[in-house]
C-alpha cells in the first residue's frame, strides 16, 4: 500500500498599497487609488512519500521567468522541494500591479512602472506562503474532475470571434483532510480577467477573486486556488453585460458554483501517486516588417480607429479598433528593439520556454508560460492519453508575446501585433507538452 498523501495549505494578501501601477493596459497608466477587493497568493504543497511538490496561484497579470527561478532557488533551499518541482502561476488580472519588468518589453517605452518596494515584499511574501504550507502538512486525500460553465451562461467565450472555439470546463481539484473537511480547492477556468478595464483604478483580482469569495463562504477552512487557462485568445468582451465588479462577481460566482457541484461529486484518494517534469523548447520567433512598413501600420490603424470613434457609439467596436491601433504600436516598438538590441536580444531571459507536468493519479497538469490561445491548450488535451488533462498558462514565465495560431497571423490583430513568436511557436509548446505527458510516468 503507497504511503498516505500528505497536503499542506497556506494563502498570504498580496495587495499593494496606493500609488501603486496597475498592470494590463500599458498605453494607459493607472496608478492605483485604493483597493475593491484584495489581491492573494496561495499555495498548495503536496508530498506522497517520493514526489514532492508545490504550487503556487498568485492574483497577478504576470510573473517572469527570473523571478520565478529566483523564487524556485530560496523556496527547495527553505523545504527541500526540488526547485523542478514549483509551480507559479498568475490569475493574469488586468487590476493587479507589474509584478517586476517583461524582459522582451521593457525597453520598448511602453510606460508602465514597477515599484520596486512592492517588489521586494512580494518576493518575501511568495517565499513565506511557500514555507508556511510545507511546514504544516496533514494527511490528506485528493480528487479531480470537471464541469461546465461558459457563454451560455454569458460567461465568456472567443474575444476575437465570438462564434468561434471556447474552452467552458471548470477543472476542479479538492483536497480533504481525513476526516472529510475541504481544505484546498485548486480551480482552473479560461477566461481573461478584464470585465474591469482600463478606467478602472481600483486594485481587484476580477473574477477569480469573486469565485473564491464563493467557495470561501460554502467551505470556510479550505484555501481557494485559481489557475488561469489558456486565455490568449478568450475574454469576456462580447458576452459581459458591463465591465462593472456587479459583473465580474455574478461570472466569479457563476464560475465558483459550477467548481462547487464538481466538488460535492468528487472521488477522493488517500494514496494518490505524484509525479513532476519539465523540459525546456526554443521558441520560433518571427520576422518583423521594417521599420517603414511598421510605422506605415501604425498610421493606417490610427486613422481606422479614429475614424470608428467618428462613426460608432458602440463602445465595443471603438475598443476593437484601438485594439489594432495597440498592436501595430507594439510591432513598431518591436521593431526598434531588434534595431537596438539584435534579434538574438530580444527576447530576454523569457526563452528558452519551460514545459511542467504535474501527475495526480491519473490526471495531468500541463504548465506553459506566456499567454496561449485556446487551440494549443485544448491540442494537448486531446492528444494525450489521459482523460484528466487540462493546461495552465502563464506558468513559470511570461513568454516574448502571445502563443498565437497561424490563422491569427494570417488575420492579423492586437494579438499577433504584440508578439514576437510566430504560429509555429504554439505548435511547438504543444508538442513538447504531449510528448512529456507521455514519457513521463507515476
């Protein structure tokens, strides 16, 4: 008989102070003005007696690649987790703050700021929730499945064609203490966290935050994760009814209600088996236009937008153009950033791109960094040769630009003007992944 599962729980505010810069939309600083509801960082550790392991699901936009090795470093000095084995990962919130610089952008005079005294704290604090849940593990049991909620419900769906592939499933994981109380729920959903947009300038974590608000209340001694799926291409831009809190807490709660009758129906296990990989793939990077056609784009985008800003009340159509006005600013900026630093510099320490499977039993976890659309993670999904599989995006790193689709490149858009990857490089996260899945065994 396996040794008895053991979990360990711990959850830390992660919430910056005022003055503080909201992330998510660069071309419009925010400096933060006070806080709707709090920002948190919780951790779920897991030993079962040969694989230890641990995961970490923070309330921020983004968490690079150096900062996460960094973190990896003190924390397997701190517990004796091997380094390999922790995962971070980011709710990706558009009103949370920079969470350190974006290599592969922070020289393309974006504007945003990083506060470097909000900085340190969170390394501490990331450090601390680590510890805390190592040091006070229990016996536990562990179950995992899915349900379904999506724009039927008016939750969310494709932001660049709302008729198009959506990922709706609500993959839950519980964890029970043996004498049945929850005591960490883990629930991952594919959607953008951006019903509030770039007039708000409150600090919140968006939906996620109501969805733990929800769990929280039906199961108060457990510590709520959320993990964002793979959302490159997933928002809630034609199904939200606003971009009001009122409207990211009905989602969150919609959202936390569905994980809630996953859970009420879920099998546990003591003995659950554990496993943990990584690779490491580089990446294809793109070739950008030169820089008269660059600035040639961005001067045709700003007369469609202001143009649809002319013609259309529809707030919606008017976000869309400045959308394509973003993306070709961001491609030109790109495009000075090869002319300073070189092709090879340009990506910064983001690449070469980290691939993690956590093994459950028999579920898989598949971690990749960045911002992926929903074709890869759902790709991977299909192709392994387990049931129980779902992906996790902006793990681990950020990624120079979203995973995006050949399609999408072949249509153009504010995704594929932000990025310097190409399609190909989404096919190769997806290989690396199923190919790990498989090799790697309990």
């Amino acid at each position: 008989m396996n040794k008895n599962l053991k979990a360990g729980t711990a959850i830390v505010d992660i919430t910056p102070p005022p003055g503080v810069e909201l992330a998510g939309y660069p071309h419009h600083p925010r400096p933060n003005r006070g806080v709707h509801d709090p920002l948190y960082a919780s951790c779920l550790a897991l030993d079962d007696g040969q694989t230890r392991l641990a995961m970490i699901c923070t309330d921020l936009i983004v968490f690079p690649k150096p900062e996460v090795r960094a973190l990896r470093e003190k924390a397997s000095q701190a517990t004796g987790i091997p380094a390999e084995n922790i995962m971070v990962t980011c709710s990706h919130s558009h009103s949370a703050p920079w969470a350190s610089g974006i290599s592969f952008l922070d020289d393309t005079g974006q504007g945003w700021a990083v506060d470097a005294d909000y900085m340190a704290d969170l390394r501490r604090k990331l450090l601390a929730v680590i510890t805390e849940a190592w040091e006070n593990l229990f016996d536990a049991q562990i179950g995992i499945d899915k349900g379904f909620c999506g724009r039927e419900q008016g939750v969310g769906g494709n932001r660049r064609n709302p008729y198009e592939i959506a990922d709706p499933e609500v993959w839950t994981i519980g964890v029970q203490d043996m004498s049945g109380i929850l005591r960490a729920c883990l629930v991952k959903y594919t959607l953008h966290p951006t019903f509030l947009h770039s007039d708000n300038f409150l600090v919140s974590a968006d939906y996620p935050g109501a969805l733990r608000e929800y769990l929280g209340e039906k199961h108060p001694q457990a510590v709520v994760l959320f993990a964002q799926g793979c959302s490159g291409n997933q928002s809630p831009r034609y199904f939200r009814s606003g971009k009001t809190f009122e409207e990211a807490r009905r989602v969150g709660r919609a959202i936390g209600a569905e994980a809630e009758r996953v859970l009420a129906g879920l099998t546990y296990n003591p003995h659950a088996r554990l496993l943990c990989a990584s690779t490491e793939v580089d990446l294809e990077l793109r070739d950008l236009p030169s820089p008269e056609a660059a600035q040639a784009a961005v001067d045709e985008a700003r007369r469609h937008w202001e143009a649809v800003k002319s013609a259309s009340k529809v707030e919606r159509d008017i976000w869309n153009a400045e959308l394509l006005l973003l993306g070709a600013e961001d491609t030109l900026a790109l495009v000075k950033l090869q002319e300073s630093k070189g092709r090879e510099g340009m990506a910064g320490e983001e690449l070469p791109a980290e691939v993690q499977v956590i093994g459950m039993d028999d579920a898989r976890i598949v971690g990749l960094p960045g911002e992926i659309f929903v074709e890869f993670g759902l790709t991977i999904q299909y192709r392994v040769p387990f049931d129980k599989c779902f992906v996790i995006e902006l793990a681990n790193g950020v990624l120079p630009g979203y995973a995006c689709t050949t399609r999408a490149y072949s249509q153009g858009g504010y995704e594929t003007g932000a990025s310097l990857l190409t399609g190909r490089a989404g096919e190769q996260l997806a290989d690396a992944a199923v190919a790990l899945v498989k090799q790697a065994a309990i």
